[in-house]
C-alpha cells in the first residue's frame, strides 16, 4: 500500500511538473468549452417568440371573427400582432424580420363564405422562418376548418332529410367533440453553455486520464520496470499506483472544471450527488478503455497515438461536439457504444429533476464499460509489461 | 533540391504514423456525414405519436401522418414518447389513447393528449395539431348526424367535406433564404470541415517540428553545407505538404463520394492554395515556440478547434450574436469560407472572391515571415 502511494506521489510530481496534463485536463477544454458557448450565444432554444400580421382587405363580420380569433390569442400570450394596410406592407415587414409571417383576408373573403362558395386566405411567409408560416398557416386553417365543418354539417343534414337550420346552430354552438389535452413534460436536456462544457470535460477527461496508465510503457522502456518488480513491490501495487494516478487526474481535472464552469459561465450541472457519481462512473470508463489500449500496445508513443483515435473516435460518435439531438437512428445507436454518451445522459437526466436515482442506469453503464475494459487491461498486463 | 528533401521528410514522417491515417482521413470524413445528416436535411419538427392501429383513433393518426410540414414518428407507448419529447428527441408528442374511441362513441368529450416540453416550440407546435383536430371534431359530429357506424360515417364525411367549395390555405413565400435553396445536404458542411482540418492537421502535425530540434536532427542539419533557410523553406514545404494533402483529399473524397459542389476550380484552387500557406505559417510558428511536443499537441488542438470555431467553421457566421461576427472575421477561417460561400452560393469566380484571398495572403505572409524570424532564432542559438 505504502510502495503504491509512493509510486503514485512521484508519477503525480512528474506530471504536474510537465505541464501536459495541466493544458490538456484544464485549460484547453475550459478554453474551447467558453468559445463554443460564445458562439452559439443566442442559438439557445427557447420558447420561441413569435409575432404574426394580418391584413384584413375584406372588413366583414367574418373577418372580423378570424380578427377576434388573433387578437384573443395576442392576449393569451401566443405570439404578437401587426396590423398592416396591404400584402406588400406585410412582405415587407417579414423581410425586414419584424414579423414571421403574415395572414392575409382577401376582399370578398366574407361575401364568399356567406354565400357558400370557394375563397382562399393567403399566407406569407419567409423561407428563413418555416415554424412561423406552419403555425399561421395552421391558425388560418382552424378557422376555415370552423366554417367548413359548419357547412359540412348542413349538407349532411339536408342529406338525410334532417333540420338544417338545427344542425348548422348546433355544430356552431355546441362544444367540440374532439379537443387537444396538454400533458406537461420536463425538460431533460442541458443548456448550451453546460453542454458543451461537459461535452469537452468529459472528451479530454479520456486524454488526462492515459497520462497515468502509459507511464506502464514508459517504465518498461526506461528500464525502471524491471527495477521495480525487483523490489520487494507487488505487481497488484505496481499497476495499482498507474491507475491511482490515472483516477487523481481525472477526478480533479473534472472537480475543478466543474467548480469554475460553474461559477465564471454559470453552467449547471444539477445534484452534486449525482453529478459526483457520473463523474466516477466518468473516470472510470476513462481509465479502463485508456489501460486496455495501453496494455495492448508496445510503445508509449504507439499507446498515445492509438488512444487519442480511441477518445476522439469515442467522442464523435458520443456527440459531444454537436448540441443536436441524436433521433433515433444508427447514429444514436452507435453512440449508445461510447461512455460519453452515457455521462452525458445521466447529466440530462439530472436536469430535468428527479433527485440522484435517475443516473443509476448511467452510472451503471459507465462502470460496465470501466471494469470490463479495466479488467481486461489488467489481465494483460500482468502476462506482458511485466513479464 | 534540399528544399524539397526536408520537405518531403515531413510528409514521409506524417504517413509513417498510423494513427495520422485515421486523424487525416477517417475522422473528417465521419465529421462530414455525422454534420450532413444531423444539420445538412435542415430542420424539421418531428411529432411522436401513440395511436391504436385501428378504429377512429387510427383515423385521426393518419391525418396527423399527413402534415406536410412534419415528419411523424410512432411509439409504443406514452412512456417511450414522454422520454423522448422530455429529452428533445422530437419536438412534441400527440397521444390518442386507448379509450378515445369509447369515449366519442359515448358521447363524451374525447381527448387528445399533447405532450410539449415548456420551452420548446412544442406550444406553438400545438396550433398545427390543433387545426388537425378541429376538421376531424366537425367529420365526427356530421357524422353523427348521419348516424350509422362511426367509423364509416367518419370516413364518408371526410370524402363529403372534400366535396365542398373549399376555403383554401395559400401559403406563399417569398425572400432570400440565407443558406440558398439548391445546396446540397454536404455542401455547406464541406468547406468548413476543409477549413477547420487543413488548420487542426497542420497545427498538430507540428509536432513533429519539435521532435526534430528535440532530437538534434534540425541543428545537425545546420552543421552540413546546408543554409539556415534551407532549412526554413524545407521544413515550411514540409508543413505545406501536410496541409495539402489534407486539404485535397476532403476536396477529392466530397466531390466523389457525395457530389459537393466546390464551384469555380480557379477559385477554390487558389483559396486551398493561400489558406494552406496561413495554415502551414501558423504550424511552423507553434513548431519554434514550443520545446514541448506534448503541449504544442494540446495548444494545437485547442486553437485549431477554437479558431475554426470563432471563424464560423463549426456554426455558421451568420447565426452567431453580432460581437462574435467581428471577432470572427480576424480569422483566415472566416476568410476562406466566405471565399468558398461565394463560389458556391453565388456561383462567383475568382475575380468576385479577391478581396477574400487577398486577406488570406496577408494572413498567410504575416504567419509566414513571423514563423520564419522565430524558427531561425531557434534554430541558431547557441545551446
């Protein structure tokens, strides 16, 4: 126990002394992690504010209901509500962005509606803004879908021999027979500016981490290992004191980025305790996939390069570089295959609520890939570099 | 001809390390596809829904399937829906339960579950699922007034109401769209990921600079009949030529592979060109200030990530808030994808994007001649 801590304080020395790890576990995803935040400053999904216009060439009472319809949902706080004169006044307020998109009655509108024939309202929109002409145009539909059902109505009724003044009264009066029930759902994703910080703690946590678990290769081809193994050292101590390292690393590079991120760029990361345990889970799969690369190979340098395809291959396919949901096709499976998709998972899940029990699955799939991998690279380890 | 020796070395030594293969071939190609299917389709809500696969529910579902404007996705159960509309898989969920159809044929009022995330556009994603269910309540109330059996008489009313003078929707649009309409799923994409490896490869590879003086083999060099600007020029060829290869490959591979439109030849030959000399310029520089191979590998990730990042390699300029925009034009990144923006999107030709590469030759003589002054120092003093 006591050789194990002795060879871990001194590789510890080595690397705080060589600044590497300092660069690698600190500064560069702190770095990369305030400018990505920088740059997407306010590509932060929101509710989306949304303004609309109309314009209203008919002046009739039914285009004064579809007025109604928008100023009552202006009221309640949907969207806001520009009136203008005529289309190309309203074009040119989307051009110039002041609103999304426009609905326009034409004249004749009411007459047309009145009298039981075909009419059209028109909808000008923005290729830049399609969620706004899909909800104008939905609006407008609603409102059509009000008038035609009514005259669907009718026609049926006179169909069947039925009271047709009955039945337009009826569906104009009665309630709807099918009506929308919202069912409020967390939000279990994070914002940018945590995403992307955790994003790059958890992608260079893989660097940080092969300092420790190298050193093996180094030891060998230093010839201090054969040293070492003749001291009255366990091996078990040996490659313990490796990992030790390797975990002291990862931890404190992870505690600290934490720490700052949190108080200079105000990322939240949710309840420590959870976050504590994704952040072992973390550290674990770190070290273990980082010993079963080093142990197979036969060089420090070889190991190096092999591990930093492994963690940024890992890290692409993890998603740690684009704030974008993954869906749910090959690429997200895929990504169910790296640690950083579990971390950052468990993270999500912590910021939608729900206390430390919900990264259990997480943290369970990170400490999986860890002891496998960990288990393995012990293994062979034992049977080469210190053969 | 010593020149081209040194130089060639660099790329000689690039190849030698098999890890070069995946950091310069396979990663950004997997970039590029990972980029271009997430982002390249542009972006369009998705609806969950859970729906029985028959009766009147499975009626409305497929109205709900016939949004033009959505893609609609199905799921098994409200859980599985809720976890994916929670985590923004997609944008909102539609739930017709198992009791909606009791329910209307009792007369009751039936319900539609809509699940939205509060800060999401789910709320006003809710008005188009809305109009959706306002049509079906009136097909099932005429539908009852013909009386019969529901489902039937829905579907007889659906095919009456198509029969009525119709009040039409129009939707017209109208504008420039700030990304063009004709590109191509991987051509935006494309000349940003040539923008950000050219740099990454060229800053990383120089680590390779630092073996060589850590080694002896720069100042062993100096030694022979073999003037210090040999040496400069060569080892600068040698960066060129990784750069280069980078460059060409992303060039090659897009343009086979996935058809992306590089546009006037000239022109992209000659942003590759002086891009290529900025980005081998920056390479050599971190090459002579660093004793520690290591460290220029994570300073050289770091700056090619972040510079490609500010330079609107990774999001585009435009969508950036306005302070960023200016830092970002003091890259050579945003330089050159302006260049090749206005290549592609424009159809422009070498005459339309000069004042683009006439930056990027400043950046590229500045990197150049700074690079130059430090390394000789380096190379020459005395210990």
């Amino acid at each position: 126990m006591r050789a194990m801590m002795l060879i871990a304080g001194k590789d510890l020395r080595l690397r705080i002394r060589d600044r590497s790890a300092l660069m690698v576990g600190l500064v560069v995803p702190f770095t990369l992690a305030v400018i990505f935040s920088l740059i997407l400053g306010n590509a932060e999904e929101g509710p989306i504010e949304l303004s609309f216009g109309v314009v209203d060439a008919d002046r009739s009472s039914v285009s004064g209901e579809l007025m109604e319809v928008l100023v009552s949902l202006e009221t309640e706080g949907i969207f806001d509500l520009e009136t203008a004169g005529d289309p190309d006044a309203a074009q040119a307020l989307i051009d110039e962005g002041t609103i999304g998109a426009a609905i326009v009655i034409p004249a004749g509108f009411g007459e047309a509606v009145e009298s039981g024939s075909g009419t059209r309202l028109t909808v000008l929109g923005h290729p830049d803004r399609p969620t706004s002409s899909t909800i104008a145009t939905s609006i407008a539909e609603t409102f059509a879908a009000n008038i035609e059902g009514v005259r669907l109505a009718a026609v049926t009724a006179a169909q069947i021999g039925a009271d047709v003044g009955a039945a337009v009264a009826e569906a104009q009066s009665a309630p709807p027979s099918v009506s929308l029930a919202g069912i409020e759902a967390a939000n279990r994703q994070l914002d940018l500016t945590t995403f992307f910080v955790a994003g790059m703690a958890v992608f260079f946590l893989f660097f940080t981490v092969q300092f420790g678990v190298t050193s093996l290769l180094e030891e060998q081809r230093e010839g201090t290992m054969s040293r070492l193994l003749a001291a009255p050292i366990s091996r078990g101590a040996i490659v313990g004191a490796k990992a030790v390292v390797s975990f002291a690393l990862g931890l404190v590079s992870m505690g600290v980025l934490i720490g700052v991120s949190t108080v200079l760029l105000g990322a939240e990361w949710g309840n420590p305790l959870g976050v504590a345990l994704l952040v072992v889970g973390g550290v674990v799969s770190a070290v273990g996939i980082m010993a079963v690369v080093a142990a197979f190979a036969r060089t420090p340098e070889g190991a190096g390069n092999l591990q930093a395809v492994i963690a940024v291959g890992l890290g692409m396919l993890g998603g740690v570089f684009f704030p974008a949901p993954l869906g749910d096709g090959v690429l997200a499976g895929l990504a169910m295959l790296t640690p950083h998709r579990w971390f950052m998972t468990g993270l999500a899940d912590l910021a939608g609520g729900g206390g430390v029990t919900v990264v259990f699955p997480s943290v369970v799939a990170l400490l999986g890939f860890g002891l496998v991998t960990g288990g393995l690279a012990a293994f062979r380890i034992r049977r080469t570099v210190m053969a | 001809m010593k020149v081209l020796a040194i130089g060639l070395t660099g790329l000689r030594r690039m190849f030698r390390d098999k890890s070069n293969y995946f950091f310069v071939f396979v990663l950004p190609l997997g970039i590029i596809v990972i980029t271009g299917s997430l982002f390249g389709s542009g972006f369009q809500p998705t609806i969950g829904l859970v729906a029985p696969r028959d009766g009147v529910g499975a009626l409305l579902a497929e109205r709900l399937d016939d949004i033009a404007d959505f893609e609609v996705v199905r799921f098994d159960d409200l859980d599985e829906l809720l976890d994916s509309v929670e985590r923004s898989n997609v944008q909102a969920g539609v739930v017709i339960s198992s009791e909606f159809e009791a329910d209307l044929r009792s007369g009751e009022l039936a319900e539609v579950g809509y699940i939205a995330r509060p800060d999401s556009a789910g709320p006003q994603l809710q008005a188009v699922v809305g109009a959706v269910v306002t049509e079906f309540s009136y097909e099932v109330n005429a539908a009852r007034i013909a009386g019969g059996e529901l489902v039937a008489g829905v579907t007889e009313a659906s095919e009456r109401a198509a029969s009525l003078a119709p009040i039409e929707v129009e939707l017209s649009v109208a504008g420039e769209p700030m990304f063009g309409a004709d590109l191509g799923q991987f051509d935006l994409g494309a000349s940003s990921q040539l923008v950000l490896f050219m740099f990454l490869t060229g800053l990383t590879g120089s680590a390779a600079m630092i073996q060589s003086r850590q080694l002896g083999v720069s100042r062993r060099m100096l030694s022979t009949p073999t003037s210090a600007r040999t040496i400069i020029l060569g080892e600068t060829l040698g960066r060129f030529s990784v750069v280069l290869v980078q460059g060409l490959y992303i060039v090659f591979v897009t343009l086979v592979a996935f058809g992306v439109d590089w546009g006037d030849p000239l022109g992209a030959a000659a942003i590759i060109a002086l891009f290529g000399l900025v980005a081998s310029g920056a390479a050599m520089l971190l090459g002579s200030l660093f004793r520690n191979d290591q460290q220029a590998g994570g300073i050289g990730v770091m700056l090619g990530l972040g510079l490609a990042a500010l330079g609107g390699a990774m999001v585009p300029i435009e969508v950036m808030p306005a302070g960023m925009q200016q830092v970002a034009r003091m890259t050579p990144h945003a330089w050159a994808i302006d260049g090749f923006s206005t290549l592609v999107r424009q159809d422009g030709t070498f005459s339309d994007i000069l004042p683009a590469l006439g930056v990027l030759a400043l950046f590229a003589v500045g990197f150049l001649s700074v690079a130059g002054w430090v390394f000789r120092i380096i190379l020459t003093r005395s210990h």
